[in-house]
C-alpha cells in the first residue's frame, strides 16, 4: 500500500464508521464502547440528537464569514463562557495549543506592557500543552520537544505541585509574567496536586503580579464535576484555555481573560481565519445549553462514584498503585509498563488509553448509563488482573 498519510501515529488496527451515544461501530459491524471519548472531546456522546440538529440547520443557514464582520452565535457563546466561568473576555480559535498560544501571546505582551526584556513563563514536568512551538516548548515531556530545537525562549520549568519550586524561581529571575499549569494533569497521568495547591498558586501569583495561566483543554466543559476544574477551589485564573469538550468534535477552542489583561489584545495583534466561525459557534453553544439542560455535570459526579467505588473494590489488588479519579477523569496507576492494555481492551470492545507509560487512562462520556459504567468497570478489572498475573 502507498503510504500517503505521515506516519506521525501509530494507530490501532480499527476503523470506525459509526457512532451512538458511548458505542461506536466499525466497518465489519462490530459494537465497541467508548471510555475515551475522542480523548475528551465527545462528552456528550456520538451524534447526540441536539448537537446533530444544530450542525445539520447551521449547515443549511451559514457556516462561514470572517471575524471582518460580526458573526452569529459568536457573541452568546462568549456570554455562555463568561456567565460559566467568571472569565471577562473570550477570544475563539479552532484548537487546544491555539488556545495556548493565545495565552503566552497575552503573557508576552502583559511582559511587554511591565517592560520586561524577556517576558518569561513558569511551566512545569510533566504537563501538557500542545504541538506547537510554543506549546511543544512548554510541554513537560521531553520526546515532545526533542528534534524541534531550537526551543522558543522565555519558559522557566519546574516540578508540579511545587510551590517552593515556584517560589524559588522568583527569587532568581525578575522576568516572570505567568504561571501556565493544568489544574490536574491529563497527559502527565491524571496527576492530581495537592487540595491547596492551586489556591496558593493564585496567591502566589498575585504577590508577585504574575498572570496564573489555566490550561483547562483537557479538564474543562463539565468533564471534572464542575464546568472548570479551578472552581473546586473557588478561584479565578486571568488567562483560560479551552478546547476539546467545548465542541464535542468540531474543532474549536477558546482562549478567556479578564482582569489586566481582559483587553490586552488589540486590533492587528492576533487573529483567526476560521476561529470562532458561525457554524463551531452554533455547535459549542448547544453544547453548553444541552450539558446545562440535562443536568449533565451532575450526572458526571454520579458516575464519578459509581467508578470510584467500583474501582475500590475491584482493583483493591498488588500492583495497582493508585486509582485517581475527578469526575470522569480516571487514572489507574499500575506498577510498570502496561501500553498494551489498550489493544487488549479493543480486543474486548473496549476502549481506553495508557499515558505516562504505566496509567490507564478513562475519558468516558457524560451521557454513560450505570450499566455501561459496570461493563467498563468489569472489563477493565478483568484486564488488569490477568494482566498483572501474566507478567
Ligand atoms: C489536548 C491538549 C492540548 C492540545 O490540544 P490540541 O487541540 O491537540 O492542540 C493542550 N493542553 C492540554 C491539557 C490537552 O489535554
């Protein structure tokens, strides 16, 4: 076979070309059920009937103008964001490091506005922030970053979860404008700091007159118990990110501000071609209004427990080191290795992912049924022990 596609991804051998609610289908007719959701994209499930109906009528009504004009939907998306976040001002484009890349041009030109020479961002091990330059740059993984040298500059890194860490910095360097963390981190293993950890960190920052910077990709839109992760501790970050969820798989992201730096973009300072086009509009809105219609964030902390608890009692075992769980962001940390699970899972119509080598990872949509919870729940527990057993 000609290889036409970059062979950037190794990719399981499945290909799927239907999808319902957690279940997907593949050519052959085969059911799976879906724990990952697209990796936190589809929290609402596969072709769910509100978000089908808005893309098909904004299919026939407008999909594309420019942000030369004004567009439709766009302004009541940002008064969603802003009504659910406490954010002041929201600018749209099509992806997770998009958003982030809007957030470090808001830190460099906060940096620029302090007359800071080298405006420079507090990152940390382990976190993930995307695939371009910058974001790659600020990514804790160093396969991430390695043959795309030269590195943007300006990023100082430090261990998560470390406030001394942080604090040590700022003895040393003056040119600090933001911290950028996840609230919990996705891709570093569903790590979870400790409880103050992000209260202090917004102390922190405000001593220092720093912009606390939350990537919210992976976290954001419900998938923890709360539209935001940062609301579990009652604070507001200046600068937000989003993706993933808000558009349930139409590309689209956001980057929210407030404060300071609510207006630092002025005309001619960023943009998007497609960002925040009428049709991702249509669809994030009614994302937001048929997760807020259905109660879903509380259904999401239903079936928090119901994994919780089954977990504990299931995975109660040797070699499970830890089962980590905020709303249906499920890790379970095993003692070594366990990449494979994932085709073992698919052998099993199931599908999950392993990140930072040795954490399964779960992602499952909000619209699960508790049975499907107990399949999952089953399966896994299943794999895990005859996985441990065998090796
Ligand atoms: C997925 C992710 C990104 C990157 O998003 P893309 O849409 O792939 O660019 C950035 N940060 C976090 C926390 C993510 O989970």
């Amino acid at each position: 076979m000609l290889e036409t596609l970059m062979p950037n991804y190794t990719r399981l051998p499945v290909t799927f070309t239907k999808g319902e609610g957690a279940w997907l289908w593949d050519a052959e007719g085969n059911r799976y059920l879906d724990a990952l959701s697209g990796i936190a994209v589809c929290g609402l499930g596969h072709t769910h009937p509100a978000i089908t109906e808005a893309i098909c009528d904004q299919a026939q009504t407008l999909l594309h103008t420019s942000n030369l004009y004004g567009i439709a939907y766009q302004q009541t998306l940002a008064d969603k964001l802003i009504q659910i976040s406490g954010m002041e001002t929201v600018f749209f484009c099509n992806s997770g490091a998009e958003a982030n890349e809007a957030a470090l041009k808001i830190a460099r030109l906060y940096g620029r506005h302090l007359k800071i020479d080298v405006p420079t961002v507090i990152v940390v091990e382990g976190a993930f922030h995307g695939r371009t330059l910058a974001t790659l740059t600020a990514t804790g993984n160093p396969k991430v970053r390695q043959g795309f040298e030269p590195l943007m500059p300006g990023f100082i890194r430090v261990p998560y979860n470390d406030l001394q860490a942080i604090e040590n910095v700022a003895l040393q360097h003056s040119e600090v404008v933001a911290v950028l963390v996840e609230p919990l981190q996705g891709e570093g293993g569903i790590q979870i700091p400790d409880a103050s950890y992000l209260t202090k960190l917004r102390k922190l920052c405000d001593k220092h007159n720093w912009l606390l910077m939350l990537d919210e990709i992976q976290t954001g839109i419900g998938r923890t118990g709360k539209w935001f992760a940062y609301q579990h501790d009652n604070i507001l970050p200046d600068v937000l990110s989003l993706a993933k969820g808000l558009g349930n798989g139409i590309p689209v992201g956001a980057c929210l501000a407030r404060g300071k730096v609510a207006s630092i973009f002025q005309p001619g300072t960023h943009g998007s071609t497609f960002g925040g086009n009428p049709f991702a509009c249509r669809v994030a809105l009614t994302v937001l209004e048929t997760i807020e219609k259905n109660d879903l964030i509380s259904r999401v902390n239903q079936l928090s427990q119901r994994f919780t608890e089954g977990f504990s009692q299931k995975l109660n075992i040797a070699g499970v080191k830890a089962v980590r769980t905020k709303g249906l962001l499920i890790g379970i940390e095993l003692d070594k290795p366990c990449g494979e699970l994932v085709q073992q899972a698919l052998a099993k119509s199931l599908l999950i992912n392993v990140t930072a080598g040795n954490v399964i990872r779960l992602l499952p949509p909000f619209i699960l049924t508790d049975e499907q919870v107990d399949e999952v729940i089953d399966k896994i527990s299943q794999l895990v022990q005859h996985f441990l057993q065998a090796t």
